[in-house]
C-alpha cells in the first residue's frame, strides 16, 4: 500500500531517483504498519497534494473551455496562478499538460473527480478550496456563463454540495474576490461584506462573529496544510482570508463591534 504511495509521490516531486526514495520510505512504514505500532504517513499526504494539483489544472481548464474558447484572460489567469505558487519549470509544464488536457472539448472529467474523491473527498477543507479556484478561474474573463455555471454546479455536486449549499458558497467567494479594502463604508460595500461571510444584515453580532471564525478556521495554514493541500497553494489561499478579514472589520467598523 505505502510503498506504491511511496514511488508515486517520489516520481512526482523528485523524477526516477524519487521512486527509490518512495519504495524505501513506504516500506519503512509498511513495515511499521504491520508491527501494529501506527504512524502518520507524511508520503500519503504527499499524494494528496498531487492529486490536488493535478485535479485543479484539469478542472480549470475544463471549465475554461466550456463556453466554447479558452480565452486570454483564462490563459492569463491560469500563468499568473502558477507565478503564485512558484512552480519549478517541469511542475509548470506538468500543470500547463493537466490544464490542456482538461481543454480538449470531448475530455471526461469524471475519473479525475473520482481520483481526488478517493484521495481528498474525506476532507470538506480540500474540496470546499477546489471549488474556490474553480469559482475564481470562471470569473478570469469577467463573464460567468451559463456553460460554466452547469458545470460548476455539476462538480459541486459530485464533492457533495446540493444546489443550495453551493450557491451559498458562490455568493460567498464572488464578494470576497471583489471586495477592497479601499471600499468606502457605503450601503453597497456593507452588503458585500455581509455575503462575503455569508451573513446578512438581519443576522446578530454572534452569528457574524461564529460565520467569520469558521471562515478563517477553514483557510488557516495549518490546517490546510495538515488536511494535504500544497504549501504554494496555501499561499493563495491566504489572499481569500485577507478579503474576509477585510469584510469582517467593515462590519465591525459599522456595529461597533
């Protein structure tokens, strides 16, 4: 079990001297594994993170060519994603193989959600932050069309959120990408505060305060990071958590809270 983990994870990171790391390494804890003693296996959480990658750049180029083209923006979007995450040259080529073969118009989608179910879908963390990138990788072109929006919903639904739940988080991540904090406290920045946690204006201080805690609990590093999500990604993941914050003392600001 774990040295196949082992030499997969090893020739993703680190070519063919990887595998032979891997094999010995997953042995090792085969070995351990079998003398009953237990242990956390750091190349298990290796192969999450590859999975993760390797299904975000296939989506986002599946949901890029929905609409019929994958547009400059949408290109734009993608290279300026990899600059964030300082992928080295041979990871960029690898994630720009995954986006076009997500590209390609007859291409199923489906093993590869049922590849990152196997390996992520325990973790509502990792699947809730997929649907974050997809979210913000439709909005790239500034337009959210409707051959986007079915697919969106669609592979919400295969992660395991109803047509309510993944609205809800829609209007959450939309406000929090376009919310600044040069906003000027109006009517219109407060409404887009309140959605970017997820609240409204009716719901009371405690509501606002435990919708903002959960918020910022869901895209902690740490966290992250211990459920198997690439540390570059947590990188990116940690600008989202800036908008929240920002949303968050607006409407501190307004309730004197």
């Amino acid at each position: 079990m774990f040295k196949f983990i082992g030499i997969v994870a090893g020739y993703y990171f680190w070519g063919w001297w990887g595998v032979l790391l891997g094999l010995f390494l997953g042995s090792i804890i085969d070995r351990i594994r079998a003398l009953g003693q237990g242990a956390l296996n750091p190349l298990q959480n290796a192969l999450r993170q590859a999975v993760f990658l390797e299904t975000a750049f296939i989506a986002m180029g599946k949901l890029a060519k929905a609409d019929g083209r994958v547009s400059e923006a949408e290109i734009a979007h993608v290279e300026q994603f990899m600059q964030k995450l300082g992928m080295t040259p041979e990871h960029r080529q690898q994630a720009i193989g995954w986006f076009k073969q997500g590209a390609v118009a007859e291409f199923d989608l489906e093993p590869a959600l049922r590849k990152f179910m196997t390996f992520c879908g325990h973790t509502r963390n990792l699947k809730e932050m997929l649907l974050v990138y997809l979210i913000v990788m439709a909005m790239a072109d500034g337009h959210y069309h409707p051959a986007e929006e079915k697919l969106l919903t669609a592979i919400a639904g295969r992660l395991g959120y109803g047509p309510e739940a993944f609205k809800h988080l829609l209007d959450m991540v939309l406000n929090q990408s376009r919310f600044s904090g040069e906003q000027a406290s109006s009517a219109a920045a407060l409404e887009d505060a309140y959605k970017a946690l997820g609240v409204s204006k009716e719901s009371s201080d405690a509501e606002v305060k435990r919708a903002y805690r959960k918020l910022m609990s869901q895209y902690h590093p740490d966290k992250l990071m211990g459920q198997g999500m690439p540390d570059d990604m947590v990188k990116v993941a940690t600008e989202q958590a800036k908008e929240i914050q920002l949303a968050y003392d607006l409407i501190k600001k307004e309730r004197n809270l």
